[in-house]
C-alpha cells in the first residue's frame, strides 16, 4: 500500500507560521506519510544560514539580502512582533514549555526524511544562491511540488 502524502506550501516568513509548517510537517512523518514542504518568497528565509556568505551579486539582489531576516533565529512574528520582542517572548514561551525551537524543528524535520524543496524561480528573483542556504534541501520550480500535491491526501499553503 502506498504512503499517505502531505505537501505544504511554506510562502511566509513569520516565525508563528514557520513553527506551525514544521509542527505539522514533523508529525505527519511521525504518522508515516511522505512530507513535502515547498519554499517560496519570504518562505525561504527560514531556510537561510545565519552567516553572512560572499557571493557575486548585483546591487537589487545584495539589497534584498539585506533586508530578509538571515535563518530561522531572525523571524518575526505575523502579530505583535513589536520591533522584535514578541519573538524573543514567543520562545522564552516554548523554551519554558519544552517545546521545540524552529531551528531544532527543521534539523527533526531532516532527521525524519521530510522533503525540503527551495524554489528556484523565487530563488532567482530574490538573488538567492544555492550556498546562502542550509544543507540538505532540494531546488526545484512548481511543476515539481505540483507532482507531489498531485499525490497529496493533505495538501497547506501557509
């Protein structure tokens, strides 16, 4: 028989809707089904490393990296992020509740086999590179997650 399949869309980059991406994601692959999580936009910067990396840009993509919180350490909140507090409360809340950070979720993420796909069309319009990003994703443009949710019994977009 074959595995159930999840797919998630992950296009925000809030810190809240990132946890939940991963929560959701982490427990589907704990229920046995193939997890897919596709990043696109503000969505891929969970999936930035948090050192700066040198590479050959122009000056509008070096201005977008700029500008994006560098790595899951960095996001803010969807509400009351209030210049950067409300995110530092949200995980002395978890922290104090033993739950999971969300670097310490992708990093289970990744241990569980979930299937973390960058996109490369949004990649390229953000000036992106492959380096400036965590190990162990794969790149690729919506046909590719569109094969996947084809299959999906449970297919988010968040």
């Amino acid at each position: 028989m074959a595995k159930n399949k999840t797919t998630i869309v992950l296009f925000s980059g809030d810190l809240d809707k990132a946890i939940a991406a991963f929560i959701i994601a982490n427990g589907a692959a704990a229920y046995d089904h193939e997890v897919t999580i596709f990043f696109t936009f503000w969505g891929l910067n969970a999936l930035r490393r948090d050192e700066s990396i040198k590479t050959n840009k122009g000056l509008l993509e070096k201005a977008f990296g700029w500008m994006m919180p560098r790595g899951a350490k960095k996001l803010g909140l969807s509400k009351m992020n209030f210049g950067g507090l409300g995110p530092q409360m949200i995980k002395h809340v978890m922290k104090k509740h033993k739950a999971l950070s969300l670097p310490e979720l992708i990093e289970l993420a990744q241990e569980q086999g979930v299937k973390m796909v960058a996109c490369t069309m949004t990649m390229d319009l953000l000036g992106l590179k492959q380096e400036e990003l965590i190990d162990g994703l794969e790149y690729a443009g919506v046909a590719a997650y569109l094969g996947d949710a084809a299959n999906g019994k449970v297919n988010l977009f968040i």
